[in-house]
C-alpha cells in the first residue's frame, strides 16, 4: 500500500485539504481524510509540502512519429504540408526511427503532466512490429499508452499506410490480444476518416470495436474539404452519412468535427458520440474552430489531444485546456462562455471516458496516474485558486513529480525512466540528413 498526500488533492471537482491519496497494485483504493487514516498508514505516507495532486492528463489524440517533422513544413497550407512533410518522410522512416519519434514525444508529454497518450498510428506495413514499436516507447518512458490501430485502405495514401479490410481486422485482433494482460497497453479499431477507409473499412472498425469491447477512433470533419467531399458523393454531411451507416453510436469518438452543423452535433449527442478535440492542431492547419460551446450545451464527452507534433509543435494538454477556452471566448466575444474547471474535465477525465479506461480522475477504483504540481512555482501564483492557475496560467516548470499506476516517473524536471540527452542524441542523428 501507498499514502500520498498534499496541501490539496483535486478530486471530482473539489480541492480537498487535509486528505490523503491511498493506492494498491497500481489503483486508487481511497480519497481519505487524514484523520481518518491508521498510523501504520500514516508512518509511510509521502507528503507533498507546498503541492497539489491532480489526475494526470490524458492526450486522447496524438500521432506521435510526427514529432520528429517539427518545423519541415510550418505555416503551409493543409497539402503542401500532407504531401512534402508528412508523405515525405513517413515513406522513409525505420522501424527504429517510429521508436525514436515516439520516444521523443512521450518524453515531452511526461514533462506537461500527462500520463496517458492515445497515439493513432498508420504506418503499419501491413503487420504489427511497428505499432510495437511505439508501444515500446511508451512503456519505456513509463506512460500507459491507448494505441489506436489505423484501418486505412485509401489508394492515394503511402503503401506503408494501406492494408486490405481483411489483413486490418486480423493485425488489429492479433495486437489486441498480444497486449491484453498488459495493465499499461490498449488496443483499438481506427478506420482513418471518410476519405481514408472505405464504407467497408469502417464497417468493420465499427463491428471490431463491439468485439473487441473497446471504443473506435476516427477523423471526422477536420477540414471543409471533408465536408464538401462527402455532401458531394453521398448527398448528406460527414456524421449524417456516419449515422447513415449505424456507426454513429457511444464507441465512436470522432477526432477534430470542426465543421458540423446543429442537426450533426444533435445526432452525435444523442447517439452519445465523444469528441476527442484538437484546438492547436486545428489552428495551426487553419481548419477552422469546433462548436465546443454547443457541443457541450448538447452533452458530447469532450476530451482533448495535441494531435501530432508537425501540425502542434508543442505536445501538452495544459496547453490545449487554455486554447480551448480561449478560441470561444473570442469567437463568442464573451468571457464567461467557458470555465477552467469544464476545460479540466476535458483534458483528464473525459479523456478517460473517450479512451474507456478508468483513468483521469483521482476516487476509488480508478489508476494511479498522477501529477504534483508545485504551488510554490511561480505560475501558479497567487494561490487564491490553484485550478485556474494550472488551466490559463501553468508553466511545465510547475510539475513537481509524475505517477504511472503509483510509480514515479518524473520528478523535478528529469524524466527518471529514458534519460532526456539520449532522446535528444536520437532525434538529431534521425533526422540529420533531412531538409
């Protein structure tokens, strides 16, 4: 057993003093009050001075080979940067290059709080040993990792990307059950979107899902070209047509859905459709802004990803909770239309909703994953209230320690699994030749 306590735990909305974190085999067992915990418990227990315990963040969204194109193809249009960056280089990478892309992006995010990442990954060679690849990453840095296996079946894409509907299910089964009695790894369908899997594509990551008793990932809506695209060849908008279809139901999470109208956002409240949503991604690519505030009047599960590093340059969900507030404050011209304790929500425990795993909230039964933040630390001065400094004022200086199921992985800016200047040496001798 494991006691840990603070000036202050942040559990379902309440910052709680005076209260200690109990955990066993990697589980939250309580949220107790100290006086109410044994002196056996209390002889052992690790205080926190100057700290509050959040849950740790949760990246519902992310393709992690992508950190290493950072800066190749910045502040172009959406297919210069697809076809000279991402195309490009996707088309050489090794299977230890994916491993060093993804160790390069996990490393960051463990250093922005987050503690479990959902990487969509499509460059499958038709097999698995590169998904694996990044599954290594993650557990080498100490994150739980959601991998979202793509089923990607669209001509125009790289061969690396492409496998028939057959060869995805049977990769995608056969990696489920690899990592099943691996408490930190998940597996999940991922038909790419409505331009890059076929009807039957995502069909069958629909009817996976049920199988396999997981949610299904997909691309929704990103650009208007998507829109347009499919309102031109199916006669009705991208989550009409999904519904259309009998896919539109509560394992569905759609990436992006930036451009739907009321009718769709209604379908996918009632049909109990997440978002997993990508404020800085989306701004970057110039795709437009997502109907958080009416999304969330409707009642989506909203969480939030960075997306990948060269449409983000930046890999933390601190960052996305205060981007999304801040787009529909002004695209609103009001203040008041979000609060920080809504973003909050969205980059912990609805990422744990929209992941299906019970993670992103600190109460009996759910993970030990957990960030300390300082509140010594300069941004979250003054202390007056600690959760709107962590969303709109944070620094990662201010992330004292992390946990994975109630081991330490980072502490006082060190990641303590992987050290940092091999990452670093890794990255450089990747892409050094690269232009």
């Amino acid at each position: 057993m494991q006691v840990f306590t603070a000036d202050m735990i942040y559990s379902d909305g309440q910052a709680l003093a005076d209260h200690a974190l109990v955990i066993h085999e990697g589980k939250i067992e309580q949220v107790i009050p100290l006086a109410a915990l044994e002196d056996t418990a209390k002889a052992g227990m690790v205080r926190f001075e100057n700290g509050m315990l959040a849950p740790g963040f949760v990246n519902s969204h992310n393709h992690s080979f992508q950190s290493l194109l950072k800066g190749f193809c910045d502040d172009q249009d959406f297919f210069t940067w697809r076809d000279q960056a991402l195309y490009k280089y996707a088309q050489i990478l090794s299977r230890d290059d994916l491993y060093t892309g993804a160790l390069f992006a996990f490393g960051e995010m463990l250093k922005c709080g987050i503690t479990t990442v959902c990487d969509f990954f499509y460059i499958n060679d038709q097999a698995n040993d590169n998904a694996r690849a990044i599954i290594e990453a993650a557990l080498d840095v100490g994150l739980r990792v959601v991998m979202a296996r793509t089923l990607y079946d669209w001509d125009g894409a790289p061969k690396r990307f492409r496998e028939t509907v057959h060869q995805a299910v049977e990769n995608t089964v056969a990696l489920h059950r690899e990592f099943q009695d691996d408490p930190l790894v998940h597996v999940l369908p991922a038909p790419h979107s409505l331009h890059g899997a076929s009807i039957d594509m995502i069909l069958a990551g629909a009817e996976l899902a049920a199988q396999l008793d997981t949610k299904f990932h997909m691309h929704v809506a990103e650009g208007q070209y998507e829109r347009q695209m499919i309102e031109e060849k199916h006669g009705k908008p991208p989550v009409a047509f999904l519904d259309e279809l009998g896919v539109l139901n509560d394992r569905l999470v759609g990436i992006h859905c930036v451009w739907l109208d009321d009718s769709e956002i209604e379908r996918m409240a009632a049909r109990k459709t997440g978002l997993s949503y990508n404020p800085s991604s989306n701004m970057f690519l110039g795709d437009g802004i997502t109907r958080i505030k009416e999304m969330l009047e409707a009642g989506v599960c909203i969480s939030l990803g960075t997306d990948g590093g060269c449409s983000n340059n930046r890999a933390s969900i601190i960052e996305e909770m205060r981007m999304a507030s801040m787009l529909q404050k002004v695209k609103f011209c009001d203040s008041t239309v979000t609060r920080a304790e809504d973003m909050f929500e969205m980059g912990a425990t609805n990422g744990g909703l929209n992941l299906g795993l019970p993670i992103g909230r600190l109460a009996p039964g759910y993970c030990a994953d957990f960030t300390v933040m300082d509140l010594n630390e300069l941004s979250m001065q003054p202390r007056q209230n600690a959760l709107k400094n962590l969303v709109y004022a944070s620094q990662p200086s201010a992330i004292r320690s992390v946990y994975v199921a109630g081991e330490k992985i980072f502490e006082q800016g060190q990641i303590l699994t992987v050290p940092e200047a091999e990452i670093v040496r890794r990255v450089q001798l990747t892409t050094r030749d690269w232009t």
